[in-house]
C-alpha cells in the first residue's frame, strides 16, 4: 500500500486491569492495576517507547452506586485520582503527552487551571485536560447534591468552567517573569493579567499563581457526542475523543464537527478527532476470536446485566429475561450520547439482553475489532483516509497483553504503510498532535494592532 | 554530651527559592526556583539523603491581592500545585515523606481525601496532609467569594471536612480487596463501609474510590495556633507544625497541646509538635552573621512594608516614618496566631517598622536561628529535652545554600549528641514519625466485641 502524507495519532487509553469488563480475571492481568503505580509506570513507558501521542486516563468521582452483587465482581471500585497519578508519571518518562479526564462538575474552575498548570510545568509541555461533566448520582452524592445537574445545566456551567480555567491560563505572558537579581525586579507588572470573571456560575478574580503554560495552554480534550457537546467541542476543543459503532456514523461525526469550526473562527486542523477503538489483536482471525472468548468466558451474568443497565441510564434490568430482548426504554438524564448508541445497536442487531452485554463488556460502546494486523491496519486507515478520524484512542481489552499485542503487531504494519511516527517530532503534547502553540491574548491584540494603520 | 535515649523529628520545609523574602536574589540562588521541577527533585533527594522524617510544602491558592510594586519584587507568584509536585517528586524518592497543605476553605473533602489516598499509595505510604483554613481575600476571590469565611466559621468547617476525609480514608478495610480470579470476587462486600456523612456544611456519601492507604491514613498535620486551631489540633492533628519566637512561648504550647490530648481519649505520643526553625549557619558566628546580612541587604524596602503590612492583617504602613514605631492596630479576621505573635514582638523589643519586617523577611514569625553548628544545635537539644519540641520544621534562609549548610554542619553535630537517626527505621512516614498506624474502626469494635462476654 501507499504510504500516506499525512499520519495518524495515537492514545493509550490505560485503564486500571483493561478495558473488557472481565479483563482483571485474565490469568496475565495484573489484579491489583488500579492501585498499582509500578503497573501504570510500565505502560506508560511502553506507550512512550512506541511512541504513542498521549496516555489517557478517565475518571470518575465515586464508585457506582450499583448493585453490591456486581460491584463486588469488577474491578472499578479502588482507583488513583488521574492528575496524581499523571504527576508521578510524568517524573518517570520524557516525552509522551498525559491527558487526564477531570469532571467540571464538582471542582472549581481555579483548581482545575492550577493543577494542569503545574503538570504542564513538570512535564515540560505534555498536558491535556479532559473536559467532561458528571453524570452518575453515586458523584452527585459525593458532593453535597441528592442527584446530578440536569444536562442543558451541566453543559452551561461546562461552557463557563472552560472559559474561566482558559483564562485563568493566560494569567502570564510568556516573558512575564524576567527574574532579574540585580534590579530585583522579579515580573513585569504590565505582563499580569488579572482575569476578573464574574458569571452566571463561577465568579474568579485571578490570576494564576503558576507561569504560562510551556505549551501556552494545557491542550483541552472533550468527549461529548450530544448537541450540547458538540457545540462544546466545536468552540473550544483541540482533541475529541468519541465513541463510534460504524464507519458512517464516524464520517458524520466528524463532518459536522469540521463543518462547525469556521463558524467559531476555527481551522479545521485546530481539532484532532480520535474515536475510541477496542482491539483484539491475533496473528490470524481465529487467534484473534480466541484471545476475545477468553475473555468473554470470564463476565459473570451479574456483572453483564448490572454493567448494561447503568449504560442505558439505570433502568433495572435484572428481572428480565437474559436471552430476550431489551425493552422500549424512555429518554432519560443520562449521558445521552453512550445511551442512543447502545439502544441503536440493539435495535439494529436484534440482540438480547445477554448479546448486548457482551458487546458492551469491553469496547463500552466504543469500535471492536477483533481481526490480524492487516485487518485492524485496513480499518484504522479506512477511517483516517476517508473522513471519519484524524486518529484513535488505543483502549486495550486487558492490561498489559493487550496493549503489548498493539504494539508488538499493529504498529510495524501501521508503520509499513507510513501511517503513524517512528520518532516523535517535538517535546510537547502540542507538537505531537499537530496543534498550535496559543498566542497570548495580548500579544494576538498586539500584533494586529501593528498589522492595522493607526486610528486617526 | 551523652546521647539522648530519644531522638527528634525532623522536616524540610522547601518553598521555592527560600524563606528569606530576598531568597531569590542570592547569587546562588534558582531564581525560577517556584516552577523548575529539577530544583525540587534534587531538595527532596538531599533531604532524602539525609534522612530528614519529611519534606513540607505551604500553599495559597491564589497570588497575594497586595501592591504591584511589592509583589512584582517577591518570588511568590508562580510555583507548583503541592499535590502535583509532591506525587512527582513520591516517584523519584523512596523513603522520606511528603507533606502538603491543602485548604479546607476552597475545596471539597471528596477530592482531598481521594488525592492524599492516591499519593499514599503511589508512595507507599508516605503522605501528609497539612489541614489549613485559608484566610487571604485575594484566595476568597478565586472560589466566589467577596471575602473570606470568618475565622470561627472557617473552623468549624475544617472541623467537619477533617471527619469526612478521615470517614472516606476507612471506606475500606485493609484487607477489602481479595480480587479472586477463580471465584470472580474482587472485593469483600462485607468490608465495605458507605459514610453517609450528612452534616453543616458536607453532605457525602462515599464510598472513597481508593484502597485504604499504606498507612491505614495519611498523617494529619496542622498548623493552627489560635484557640479554635488548638482545640481542632488536639482533637485531630498528629503532627503540629507551629511558629514560635521564645522557649517560653514554645514550652507553653506544648504543655497546652499536651494535657488537652487526654481530654479527647489520646496519648501525648500521638501527636509530634515540630516548631519552624529558620537556621544561618557558619562555622563561626561571625560567618553565621555575613550570611545574613547578605540576605537582608537584598530586601528591598517597599517588599519589607508590604510583607509587614500582609502579615498584621492588612493595614496599610507604606504611609508611616519607616524608622518609627508600629502604631497600635484593631483586632482582625486574619490569622490571629501570626498576628498576634508580631505584635509581641515588635513590643518586647520595642522595634521600628524596618526592623520588623527585617525581622520576618526571614523566618516570617519562626524562630530565627543565626550561629555555629553547636550552638544551633544547643538550642534545639535544649527546646527538644525541656518540654518545647518534639522536632522541628527546618526552613532554609535559601535553597540550595541553606538546606546544604544544615546538612553537612548541624546534623553532624546532632548526630554525635544521638539526637538525629542516621538511617530511617522504617518506609512510611509513620514509622518515621513514631505514630501508631490506626485501626480500622470496624477492626476496632470487632476486637472490642471479641473482649465482652455475649449479650444474654
């Protein structure tokens, strides 16, 4: 095949044991992952030495308040807070970027700008915030509410809580701290910029007290799929990271969301759109499928109804027939994106309860692909060649066999092809995704104040 | 002089360039020591080295609403997140525990205590959390607030945050995770404990999506000095970080703290009061004092007025005779212990506003201790064997000149008196600190339960 001007990027989306509902049964899973730091160290050294573009870590601000029966048979439950964890990695590796999801929710904004400030300063340039709201009672009860924000609410205050931590960012020009011992002068007072936010939501003076950003600003991730998020994304976002089922509703996906950047000053460059993909790696098909009843095998029936009915907003499913269907279920206040995918994959397929589960025990309603490297390679470049990814988000079944199966097979096919890198081209998060260093705001009024003839 | 039987504690409080206010400006000095990673790791590493029990890291969250002119002059505006830096530099040390101040006043206690349990396990069991209330205007105005919360106020709700973290820290048991591959059970339902905390100001459920820690908890550390920091420090603090300008005011507050323990079912052993000590050292005295002077030539005079005018609540000096005495000021909201102990001061020695602020340019309130190796280390024996210490939070003039002076000139001489460890007993910081790893509560009443005849 060809190779292709243009490549792909890559995250390792690392997920405590894996990402298949069952993967910390796996007799090569490391069962303790979610509290093991040597664990997250070694993958993250191995996605930095295969020269992925980002580590990723979700997150969720509580433990699900679903049934015991099936809490006590996933290993979901003992985690690290992400932005800690992504601080003790970044001591321990150089130069792949760290991308942590913090939920808008239930911080405050100041925080937030402070602590991927910082990690961008530790790091030398290599953090990504992403942005998302919260969704689950079990959080909401954590934080001093009987139930979650309505999701237009949620959606608003997200919008607000971008623009104060983006503001709070630019806190500091580039050159504001010049540090001169001998004058003593330590900043340039007409580089501070106090932000002075006063909104609906969050009212915050500023500034900062961390210095610009190495990358001018930590880059911003967001994972919304609903109208509410895709205006998000298209006004503020860098890198989107989705959840696609087919190939057409990836290339309508990213159609709209490249069609709606112009419409807020936007490139459609300024935007990575990396789908979520699940793959199951063998070096023939049957290999692939037998890696992928492995695992399979091990979903308790528990474990598989309980995970289906949180996904499809809450609704109690354990009464019901395991090998019938799913029933007609009415619109709720969940994450509506995750919810329309499942119910359009069941309708579609005709599945059963049993069927759907599994489909959602590991990708999540993310791409599966269980197949060879040729195959996932003719995929992957599908989708990146004809409109449906600039890149994707690696989220292996279990950890580490099936991040080692990716590396190991996929890239040095990806790579024949000319598809992904085989050295990093910069240091920063921003230079490996292709994303432009922010010109200060000041300094953006500045030059074209230059650029224009001055007012009469 | 004999060795003594008992040995003191000792912490590295780092904070940017120094303590001193001119730190910065001293030729040896990293002067963007606040954001360099590498300047923080390689402290940590000495401290390490030398087997300090801790490094400490203050905090404010949110750059000082004082005078340009003065704050433009100061190294004060741009540092690290604590918990960020601290879980980086956790990944680049082994032994020495890490210490970091987070507000009470602008945080949830979900989020805090989730951050400190991850910290702890990516440490091994190494993390502190120092319990502060925040009292600047300039932090209020970041978090939606005009002002800051009033000072009982302020207690009170640090009161309750500190029951909801410990209550989350004991969400599970220390053998809750069996994570059984062959029965499919990860963890044991019935060691699982839901909070339920519904209170004032927090209303959390819980569970804590963390394991519980290496250290059953991280150590509480406080800082309070006023009456309510007192009695919100017997009740909960194990190790007491405070500022004192004599012995005598020293060996009375520990006395205090002491006798105010049993009151709340504690030994004196459960808590370590470890006053700040701001130590010059030279070989000879008169080295100890060039030093010195070195530092105080470099504070420049409108950084001198606002540092004063900040610590005694505010009140605007830069219009008085700088040679003149200090006029007699109201009672504030501020920090009435730091308050209170300047006034003092500037009283019993009958200072002008100069020597005051040349007074705190240093140690800010602390002990300032400028001399030889045995006369700094008389000092401290005398503190530590007469009723005012049980170790001592050591803050250099400068870094890395003063942290080095310390290590290579006092420690020796502590060490020959057998008043330091010249290797650590122990991994966690509680084994370094000598405190009792706690018990779990339901461990606890089990073992109560065990020790009763049976109910008829």
């Amino acid at each position: 095949m060809a190779s292709s001007p243009r490549q792909f990027k890559l995250g390792a989306f690392l997920m405590q044991t894996g990402h298949h509902i069952a993967a910390w049964r796996h007799p090569g899973a490391q069962a303790d992952a979610g509290v093991n730091f040597r664990h997250y160290v070694a993958l993250a050294q191995k996605a930095e030495a295969a020269k992925f573009d980002a580590i990723f870590l979700a997150d969720s601000v509580g433990v699900r308040n679903s049934d015991l029966a099936s809490l006590s048979r996933t290993a979901r439950s003992d985690h690290f807070e992400p932005l800690t964890l992504l601080a003790a990695i970044a001591a321990l590796t150089e130069r792949i970027g760290l991308i942590a999801t913090v939920s808008t929710s239930f911080n405050e904004p100041f925080n937030v700008a402070r602590k991927f400030a910082s990690l961008d300063q530790i790091s030398g340039g290599r953090s990504g915030w992403n942005l998302v709201t919260s969704s689950g009672t079990g959080e909401a009860q954590n934080f001093n509410r009987d139930t979650h924000f309505e999701h237009a609410l949620r959606y608003e205050r997200a919008a607000e809580f971008h623009d104060v931590v983006t503001g709070l960012w630019d806190s500091w020009e580039d050159d504001s701290f010049v540090r001169d011992k001998e004058s003593g002068r330590y900043f340039d007072e007409h580089k501070l910029h106090v932000l002075g936010h006063k909104g609906k939501h969050f009212s915050v003076r500023g500034p900062l007290n961390v210095a610009r950003s190495p990358q001018g600003r930590p880059v911003v991730v967001q994972a919304g799929a609903s109208e509410a998020g895709r205006d998000l994304a298209a006004r503020t976002a860098e890198v989107i990271f989705v959840a696609h089922q087919t190939f057409d509703e990836a290339k309508s996906f990213y159609a709209d969301i490249k069609e709606r950047l112009p419409r807020h000053g936007r490139h459609p460059d300024d935007v990575k759109i990396m789908p979520g993909i699940f793959p199951v790696v063998g070096r023939t098909q049957a290999e692939a499928e037998e890696k992928f009843e492995q695992l399979q095998a091990l979903v308790h029936p528990v474990v598989g109804i309980s995970l289906l009915s949180n996904v499809i907003g809450g609704f109690d499913l354990s009464g019901l027939p395991v090998d019938g269907p799913l029933p007609v279920l009415p619109e709720t206040n969940g994450p509506k994106s995750r919810q329309r995918l499942l119910l359009d994959l069941a309708r579609r397929e005709n599945l059963s309860i049993r069927e759907l589960y599994l489909r959602i025990a590991g990708a999540r309603g993310h791409q599966q692909v269980v197949g060879t490297p040729a195959s996932i390679a003719d995929q992957l470049q599908q989708w990146f060649e004809e409109g449906g990814a600039d890149g994707f988000n690696i989220m292996a079944p279990w950890f580490p066999g099936g991040l080692d199966d990716f590396i190991a097979l996929v890239l040095p096919e990806l790579r024949r092809r000319g598809l992904f890198r085989t050295e990093y081209e910069g240091r920063t998060l921003r230079d490996h995704l292709g994303l432009r260093r922010p010109v200060h705001p000041a300094r953006a009024a500045h030059v074209e104040r230059e650029a224009q003839p001055a007012a009469a």
